[in-house]
C-alpha cells in the first residue's frame, strides 16, 4: 500500500515559506507608524495655527477697545475712528496696546464709499511692526464705524494680519 501525503510523517523543510508573510506583517508597521507621523505632524501645524489665530483676534480686541490709540469715541459695540488721528499713530502705539510677544503684525482700516466699495483708510498704510514675513499669516477683522473729519460716518472693518516673527 501506498503512504497518502497526509499520512507521510518524512518532511521537506522550506526555508522561505514564513517571508511573504514576514513582510506583510512589516509592510503594515510602516504604514501604521507613516500613519501615525502625518497625524502629529497635522496636529502640531493646526495647533500653530490655532495660536495664530488667538494672537490676530486679541489684537483686533485690544485695538477697538475705547483706551486704544485709534479709537476717538464712540462704544464698544461700534467704535469709531477719527482719519485725521490715523496718521499720528507709530508701530510704537500699537505695540504698546497690543502687547503681543513673539509675533508681527499689520494693522489696517478700510471703509466703504458710496458704491460700496472697499477703499484704504488714508494714514493706515504704514501701520505694522517688524518685517513682512513669507511665512504663515492669519488675519482676523472687527466691523467698524469710521467717522472722517467733516463728519461722515461710513461702515468700515479694521483687519490686523498676524504672523511669527522672525530669528
């Protein structure tokens, strides 16, 4: 009688059988750890920007705040802004109101004239600290009233632009 396969207790050693699975299980390590990488990667840019974030919108707070350098009169709820005031106003005045460490920024106001286009507030093109960077920037803005020296009230927004500063 001939032995069957099954009952046939002589073996055959093969080396190479365990590899293929040997490198599907490594295949799926470095998937899970290039996985894991991206998210805290991922994680760590969103925090950055989250504090970004932060430091544009507690600069437009403190900068429409009536104690702030822009603000002539008016209520926290609709600050207005007198132009002529605008052009005396250093980056030494905003930095002193907004206080912010470790960052850069640029400042400005914009109204709207009577086709209800945006325009520059005249006075509001220099006002920034440091130097621009090439880097991330965030801009967070306020609706504003702007009062003009005759008196005119137009609805406009201040927009401060905030990124790290450099070094």
């Amino acid at each position: 009688m001939k032995p069957s396969f099954i009952g046939d207790k002589r073996g055959v050693s093969e080396e190479f059988t365990s590899l293929p699975a040997l490198m599907v299980v490594m295949i799926g390590f470095a998937l899970f750890f290039a996985l894991m990488a991206t998210t805290y990667v991922t994680y760590h840019q969103k925090l950055d920007e989250k504090e970004l974030y932060e430091a544009a919108h507690h600069a437009v707070l403190k900068l429409t705040l009536p104690e702030s350098p822009l603000i002539s009169e008016g209520d926290t709820d609709t600050p207005l802004i007198v132009s002529a005031s605008i052009s005396d106003i250093s980056a030494n005045d905003l930095t002193e109101c907004c206080n912010l460490t470790g960052y850069d920024y640029r400042v400005k106001i914009y109204y709207y004239d009577e086709q209800g286009e945006k325009r520059l507030l005249p006075g509001t093109e220099n006002l920034f600290t440091g130097t621009h960077s090439s880097g991330d920037t965030v801009s967070a803005s306020r609706k504003i009233a702007v009062k003009f020296a005759d008196g005119e009230i137009r609805y406009g927004k201040i927009v401060v632009t905030v990124w790290r500063k450099e070094g």
